[in-house]
C-alpha cells in the first residue's frame, strides 16, 4: 500500500474552535493542521505511541509558517491537506492548506523533526519509515 504523499481530511467548525465573533481562533488552524499530518501518519500505518515506546522516538514540529488568506467561521466545513514537500535527514516538511468549498483559508509550511524521545534531540529518520518516499526523492 503506497498512500498518496498528498493527504486529506474534513473538519467541522465548533464553537470551541471560534473566538467570540464566531470566527477560528487562529491558533485553533495549527490544531487542524496537526490532526491531518497525523492521520496522514495513520494512513501509513505509522503508529507514534509504538515508535516512542519500541523506538524511542517522536516527532515535533520545530517551524510553522502560516498566511491566513480568509477566515473560517462557526459550522464551517473545512478541508485540510498535508502534501510531503522534502524529507530529508531527521526532518519533514510539509506544505498544508485549509479549504473551505473552492476557497483557500489557509497557506502553510510545516517542518516536523524526529527526535529521541528521551534526551528530545535531532535523530535521523529511521529508513524503513516512509521507504515510498525515500526511493522516489
């Protein structure tokens, strides 16, 4: 099974995603963001519980660029993508946007690093992990 390294899901706007205006609080858009990349690793049958407890490792999101281009609003529905834009060494970048219907809300770069879980320092990406990807770049 080879997932596409473009990856998708769709999200409900709830009011605990809304500031007072019924607008996404913009830090509520990272939460989206997250939630994808980490189905996309689901979909690739990556588990991170077992790779933390079998291997010691994890990953963080060390750089996060984000343009908000136009805002989501309460009950929205929303489609959130993660496309792989580099691996490379102990790092992840992604390229990430936020949908709503035809229209771009969000325009963003996510660089995720792989880490020891016990002293959280840089570790290379094990290379069965992603193996599609790694042939393929």
């Amino acid at each position: 099974m080879q997932p596409a390294p473009n990856f998708s899901i769709h999200c409900r706007v709830y009011w605990e995603d809304t500031d007072a205006g019924g607008v996404v609080y913009y830090a509520n858009y990272l939460k989206f963001m997250e939630r994808c990349r980490t189905d996309w690793l689901r979909a690739l049958r990556i588990d991170q519980l077992r790779l933390r407890a079998e291997r010691q490792l994890q990953f963080a999101v060390v750089n996060v660029e984000v343009d908000f281009l136009r805002p989501a609003v309460l009950n929205d529905e929303i489609v959130v993508t993660a496309e792989l834009a580099r691996l490379s060494g102990a790092t992840i970048s992604f390229k990430q946007t936020i949908m709503r219907g035809g229209v771009q809300l969000i325009d963003a770069r996510t660089r995720v690093a792989c880490l020891d879980s016990g002293s959280l320092k840089p570790r290379p990406i094990p290379k069965d992990l992603f193996t599609e990807w790694r042939n393929g770049q």
